[in-house]
C-alpha cells in the first residue's frame, strides 16, 4: 500500500507533508501542507453551510491531515484546495471555492495574517522541506469512527471545544483542540468509508437519497453565534485521475 492511496497501514496512518517555516511580524510560524496536489477534494462555501466533498483516496489524505493538526500545536496545516478541479455534480452556480486552514488553538493566529502568511510560503525563495508524517492508529480510533451514534452523543464529548470559522483571503482557517480536530478527522473518515462502491459511481446523483453518504463536524443545533456556519462532509466519485 502507499500513503497516496490508503494512508492506514500497518505502522499506522501517514501522509507525505512538505514543511516551511516563515516569519511574520517577529514570530516564526511552521506550516505544513501535503506533497501533493488534492485531486479530489474541494471545499465550497455555498449560501451559509460550509460543504467539503471527497473521494476515498483524499478524504483519507484530509483526515490524517485532520488528525495531524491534533498533535501539532504549533503549526498551521494549509490545504490549497482552490487548486482542485471544480466537482462537476455540484455546479448551483453560487458555490465559492476555498482554501482550508487547519490552526491548533495553541498557535493563536490573526486570521488577518493568513493572507501575508501565505504570499511568504509561496515564494519561491522559501525553503521546504519534505517529510512523511506518521500518527498512530489509536488517534483514528478513539471514540470510534463511524459509530452511528445520535448526533447529542456524538458531540457530547467536545463540549467548548468545537472548531471555530474564520472566513478570511478565500481561506476558512477552523481553530481548534486537539479534542477538535480528532472528532473532526473521525467524521471524514466515516464518509470514505460509507461511501457507494465504486459500481455505484455512475449512478452517482450529488444529493440523491440513494447514494448521499454525509457528516456534519458538528451538531448544528449546538452553533452558538461564535462558532460559525455549518460545515458539511459529503462523498463524491472521483472526478479527477
């Protein structure tokens, strides 16, 4: 198995990653990205609900991403997923593709920097480095994945540790423990996994009752006026080679 494709193996999950570490305003920041470009991943901000949709392959990739945010509490894990190829089955029109930003709460960014902090890892002067990040399998698998539990229960565990939104330079930047992001990874997860088989693919309907495998990262009805919009993870067919 290779890490592109199944990132769950016997030494556990892992990702190649590619780090840079930039200064800004006199502090440091490391920031993390995956080798790779994602193929099938995208994230859309369309009306109010925040929407990230995911073949099997990447929604794995994002969720070890997801996971490694959990345990790097002082870095900044940069997903450029305006970079992906528009999923064709969701085209209302009004969707705006976004970046994503994963922040622990520790590293107490500005939103307001992302925007400066992005024009300097991108230049070609900075140095990167690249790196395969490896996370234990027990990072995935406590408070189980994909249990079907009700959505009170589910949640119940995070409490005040919801991620939090910061719409900012075409970036959502979602800040959060690391309690945050291993519930948020587990939900990712489960839609790779609950996903239609592959023969189900050409009958793929975005939205349709039949095939429709989603996750909320929360429990909508917990929002409170700081937590933000609604985010929703929903399986999509692979729609890029």
């Amino acid at each position: 198995m290779t890490a592109s494709r199944a990132p769950l193996t016997r030494d556990g999950l892992r990702v190649k990653i590619i780090v840079q570490r930039v200064r800004l305003a006199g502090a440091e920041y490391r920031v993390i990205r995956p080798a790779g470009p994602l193929k099938n991943g995208a994230l859309y901000q369309a009306g109010h609900p925040y929407d990230l949709l995911v073949d099997r392959t990447d929604g794995r990739r994002i969720g070890t991403l997801m996971l490694l945010a959990a345990r790097s509490p002082r870095s900044l894990i940069h997903l450029p997923m305006r970079a992906t190829a528009p999923e064709p089955w969701f085209g209302r029109g009004d969707e705006q593709p976004l970046d994503l930003v994963l922040v622990h709460r520790a590293v107490q960014l500005r939103p307001s920097r992302w925007k400066r902090l992005r024009e300097r890892i991108a230049a070609g002067s900075a140095p990167r480095e690249l790196r395969t990040a490896r996370l234990p399998e027990t990072d995935l698998r406590d408070g189980s994945e994909g249990d079907g539990a009700a959505p009170a229960a589910r949640f119940a565990s995070q409490g005040t540790d919801r991620l939090r939104r910061h719409l900012h330079a075409e970036t959502l930047l979602l800040t959060g423990s690391t309690a945050a992001f291993r519930t948020a990874a587990r939900q990712v997860f489960a839609v790779t996994k609950d996903g239609p088989p592959a023969a189900a693919s050409s009958l793929y309907i975005n939205g349709g009752c039949n095939y429709h495998v989603c996750r909320s990262l929360d429990d909508w009805r917990d929002l409170g006026p700081r937590d933000g919009e609604p985010f929703h993870v929903e399986y999509a067919p692979s729609w890029t080679r």
